[in-house]
C-alpha cells in the first residue's frame, strides 16, 4: 500500500463564476464544499465535510502582462485535535502575474502569505512555465 489522501471516495461540488469588468479586469469568484469520508491509517480518524472559497481579480496591465490578486479560505477536515495547524481554517493571501512570451507560451509568478498562521505554509513563492499545444 502506498500513495497520498485518505484512502476512501472524497466528493465535492463546486461553483466558479468569472465577470469581466471592462476590457482590462477580470473578476473570479470561487466556492465549494468537499464531503469526506474516514481517514484510514493505522487508526481510522472520521474527518469532517468542509468549505471552500476564493476570490480574485486580475488586471490585464499591457498586452503581455496581467496582475492578479486573491484570497482563499478553507475550513479543516479534522476537528478539536488541538493541533493549531490543523483545527484551524487556512487563509492564503497572494499576489502574482502571467507574462506573455509569445501566442502559446506564460510565465507565472506569485507571491502568497497565509494571513492566519494555521493551516497553510508560511509563505510561498511560485514560478511556472505554461505553454499551450
């Protein structure tokens, strides 16, 4: 046995709405709930359904350069554990952009923080390439 999750069927549902605001930003909202079921390890631990959501705008500063800004919030699959990190609902504050090489390829940048200190890493600094078939 070997790998990563729970080991049991998780299901969600979510919702994402995108609403441009001229020609030049571009608002995302997100939200979602996730139906869990047990973790099963050398003890079976019940973890607990949970929320999800963010939102976002980006703004698309020249011809090949877009800001983005978002906020993202989950709630905590377990429950009273008294492990801070864990109990807690995560919030992850970031700020990054997507520079335009050329039609078919990105460069990502990003920039977060967790502005609670529970649940997520501290800071986070992303970097990727994107190239489209």
């Amino acid at each position: 046995d070997g790998g990563y999750g729970n080991g049991s069927l998780d299901t969600s549902v979510a919702l994402l709405v995108n609403k441009g605001i001229g020609d030049s930003v571009m608002t995302y909202f997100n939200a979602g709930a996730v139906f869990t079921d047990s973790f099963r390890a050398e003890e079976t631990i019940d973890l607990e359904d949970y929320l999800y959501g963010a939102a976002g705008v980006e703004w698309l500063y020249s011809g090949t350069l877009s800001l983005n800004t978002q906020f993202f919030i989950q709630g905590s699959p377990f429950r009273n554990t008294g492990i801070r990190t864990i109990d807690e609902v995560a919030t992850i504050l970031s700020f990054g952009g997507r520079y335009r090489i050329n039609p078919g390829r990105f460069l990502e940048f990003s920039f977060s923080e967790d502005t609670n200190t529970a649940g997520a890493p501290d800071f986070m600094f992303g970097l990727g390439y994107r190239y489209k078939f």
